[in-house]
C-alpha cells in the first residue's frame, strides 16, 4: 500500500509540474498582441510602387526643410518683404504664382474622388511583428516609432505590431483596412482580443473604427494619444475662418521660441521675432486685407492649394463637427470642392462619424473595453484663425483631443463654476468633467504634439495602459505610479502634478 501510495504521489506531482509548465507557457501565449497605428504624415508615402522608378513623396509634398524651400524662392520672399513695408504694393498675382510653384507638382494629392492615385501608397504594411522589424525602433527617441520601442520594453518586441497605411487615404477606408489587418494578426496568434493605440490622426481612425466594428469585440483596450478624434481648429480655414492679428503672433512667436521641440527651434522664432513688431503688424494687416477679397481667396485655394492637398479626404476629416457645413459651403461657393465627387461622399460619410464619437466612446466602455485618452496643453494656437488663443498640444485643440474637456484661453484661467470640482486641474486651465470619459482622460502639460520620448514618463505611461499593466483608469494610475490625471512633464522629462 505504501509503495503504491509513493506511486500515486509521484505521478501526482509529475502531473503537477507539467500542469505548472503549461499553465506558465500558456500565460506567456496570452500577452495581449499590441497594435500601433500612427498618425498624419509619421509613415512615408511613395510613387511608382514596384517600379525601378519607384521614389518616396517628400514629406507633405514640401521635403523636410521648408525653410529652405521658400528662402529659395525668390518671387515668394520678395512678396513677403514687400507685405512688411506699408509704402510698397504688393502683387498678388506673383505672390499666388510663388506659392503654386512650391505646391502645384508635389504629387501629394489624391485623384478627385478622393482616391489615392494608381502606383502609390506604402511600402512597409507588416503584418510581422516589431520582433522582425527592429530597424524601425531599436534607436527611437520620440513619437511614434519611440512609444513602439517602450511598448517592446514592456512586453516583448514579439507582441508588438505597426499597422502602416497610407495617411491620406479616407479615415473610414483606413479604419476598414484595420479591422481587416486585426482580423489577420488575431488568426496568426490565436488570440482573442488585440490592443490599440492610435496617434494623432491614428486616433482619429480609433474613431471610425469603434463606429463601424465595436460590435465585434475584438480589442480589450483602446488608447488615443494626441488624437485627431475632434478635428482641429486651424482647419477652420476651409470654412474661411482666416485671421491674422499682431498680438496673436507675437505671443505664438514667444510661446514656440522656448516651447517647441524643448527650445530646438528657437533661432528659426528669434528669426522671424527679430522682423519687430511693427512689420509683423503691417504683414498681419497686409494678410487680414488679403483674405477679405473674395477673388484672392478664390485664386489662392484654387491654384496653390488644391493642386497640392485639396482633395486628400484625411486632411477635410481634420474639420471640427461644428465647422464642417460652412467649410462645404464656402469652398463649393469658389469651386475648391465638388459635392458631386466621391471626395465629398467621403467627407460628409466621417462627419456623421465624428458626431458619434463621444456616444461611441461611453458604448466601448459599457461593452467592457477599457479606454484610455492622453492630450496634452500649454501652447496656444497656431495664429492663422479665430482660435489662436485655444488651449492646444501646438496642434491638436485641447477640447478636441480629449473628447470634450472644458479649457481656459490660453494665458488664462478658468472662473466660477468651470473652475471648481474634482476635474479641474490644479492650474485651473482644464475642466475634464466635460469629457466624454473623464475617469479616463489624462491631461499632459508641456508634453507637445507626440512628442512622447522613449523612457519618459509619458511614454512609459502610453505603453503601460496599452499592455494592461495597469488599469486605463485615473485612479488605478495614481495608486500604482502616482501619476495625476494632471500631470505637467518637467525637464528631467518626468510627470509632475500639474
């Protein structure tokens, strides 16, 4: 009895040990895979795919030195100069010429439908993981590729993705193509559910996404950096909404000379600051009287910007909810867009998708998907709009980006009732209350649009949402890292309360 009872125990532990070995095997197969989706312009485009003359689209059609572009341009820096001596005219003609010769043959646009034309798009759709790809992120130090390098540190390069698209293409094609590419990765792991972070305009397709499959129940986490979800003021000027005024520009100048990039550009602001007030002023007055001509308008969208950008739906989706009819009527009104064309199917189809993103986002998370948002604020906006003194990440609209957050004017504080209560943080500039999630809404002063460093807190708090190692929850956040739902990044780039 006893040598049997020694048998029984020995195989009892052996199945015991093997049990533990597959337990453990089977709890590294159930890391979550992790897909990344990047934002406007943060994946190169090409022509000629597949050809010996295929090339790479420089970056939004312009190459990456821009300055150098229109310092080149004699016709357009002459022009200029011109705007800021109040005794010299102007000519208007060769000032739109100047502009068409930069943008007219970038072939950056799309075809009039809406379409991205034959033999372009992207060279690099992986459906590998980042394990196969380390070249995109191994020395990354900021944005995309650098949230994709912390999102390896955590959970392995083997369960890390980067879904490349074509960032022109229409928001709701791409978000199609996405629940496709999900579909492939969920088979090729034989997992359930796949996490999503969407950047910028990556947010945006997070958006069209949730609307069209969240039915599907697919993802267990959603998390959107500097998302694009509620459009952007400064595409206010497709609805004619252009204004240029002294005061604005001169704090813009003074916000971006130490803000942008930590300082990096601060020679090309003191460049422009060191014009002086006075010809900044009479350059903002020459514009103000530009725009107000109808015929101006009309040859300026018609001849050097919508050879370049007009009919790339991406950059229409980018129009605010609540700017978009008068955006169609005015640019329809001067020829800049045909209602007929599948460009504007495409754009009135997102529109009616932006307006469900708040309801979309509290059905998510009822479904028992977590939700995580991170904007950022503290500069101001660009000044070419009525909305220069937004609250924005440099570019995205603080209100937008965080699904409906009530904001001071920049340089300002919130008052009376909007300045009270749990959500506010402790600047008093933001009032998350309002959000559509604001138990799960972060607020990330100083940290500019994707600008997220590898190794920073903010970026370790990215890749920690979207992995599950912490709850996409303020408080869950605050009890494990002690991190606040406002949270301003120092120099030593870690997250302090706000």
């Amino acid at each position: 009895m006893k040598k049997l009872f020694k048998s029984i125990l020995c195989i009892a532990l052996t199945a015991l040990m093997a049990f533990s070995s597959a337990s453990i095997a089977f709890a590294k197969e159930e890391v979550v895979p992790v897909i990344l989706i990047h934002g406007l312009g943060a994946n190169p485009v090409y022509e000629n795919v597949g050809t010996d003359n295929q090339k790479e689209i420089a970056n939004l059609g312009l190459g990456d030195n821009l300055v150098t572009a229109i310092l080149s341009n004699n016709d357009l820096v002459c022009e200029v100069l011109k705007m800021m001596e109040p005794e010299r005219d102007v000519d208007e003609d060769k000032l739109i010429n100047a502009l068409a010769k930069m943008t007219a043959n970038t072939n950056l646009n799309c075809d009039k439908n809406g379409n991205v034309k034959d033999g372009q798009g992207v060279i690099n759709y992986w459906t590998e993981p980042l394990s196969k790809h380390t070249s995109y992120y191994k020395d990354a130090t900021v944005a995309e590729s650098a949230i994709a390098r912390q999102l390896c540190k955590e959970v392995g390069a083997k369960n890390v993705y980067c879904f490349n698209y074509d960032w022109r293409q229409d928001i709701c094609k791409t978000a199609k193509d996405l629940n496709s590419y999900i579909k492939k990765i969920k088979k090729q792991r034989g997992c359930k559910k796949v996490s999503l972070v969407g950047c910028s305009l990556g947010g945006a397709v997070l958006s069209a996404y949730i609307d069209a499959y969240k039915s599907n129940k697919d993802v267990s986490r959603y998390v959107f950096v500097n998302p694009a979800i509620m459009g952007v003021d400064v595409s206010r000027a497709y609805a004619l909404d252009i204004k240029f005024d002294k005061k604005s520009i001169i704090q813009y100048l003074d916000c971006m000379e130490g803000a942008y990039n930590n300082g990096s550009s601060a020679a090309l602001f003191r460049m422009i600051y060191a014009l002086g007030d006075v010809r900044i002023g009479y350059a903002a007055d020459y514009l103000n009287e530009f725009v107000k001509s109808k015929k101006n308008v009309k040859k300026l969208f018609n001849k050097a910007v919508k050879p370049w950008i007009g009919n790339i739906p991406s950059l229409w989706e980018c129009i605010p909810y609540d700017s978009f009819d008068k955006a169609v009527k005015e640019m329809s009104a001067i020829g800049f867009l045909d209602k007929s064309s599948g460009l504007y199917k495409k754009i009135k189809n997102y529109h009616a998708v932006q307006g469900r993103i708040k309801s979309n986002l509290k059905a998510v998370k009822k479904g028992g998907a977590e939700v995580a948002i991170l904007a950022s604020y503290g500069t101001m906006g660009i000044p070419a709009t009525s909305k220069a003194y937004n609250q924005t990440d440099v570019l995205i609209d603080t209100k937008y980006a965080s699904a409906g957050a009530t904001t001071a004017k920049y340089g300002k504080k919130l008052t009376g009732k909007n300045a009270k209560g749990k959500y506010v943080s402790g600047d008093k500039v933001i009032n998350a209350k309002t959000c559509a999630l604001p138990d799960n809404t972060w607020f990330l002063k100083d940290v500019q649009h994707m600008r997220f460093k590898y190794n920073s807190d903010a970026t370790k708090l990215v890749a920690r949402l979207a992995t599950g190692k912490v709850k996409c929850n303020i408080s869950a956040v605050k009890k494990k890292y002690k991190i606040t739902q406002f949270s301003k990044e120092n120099s030593s780039n870690k997250l302090v309360k706000a």
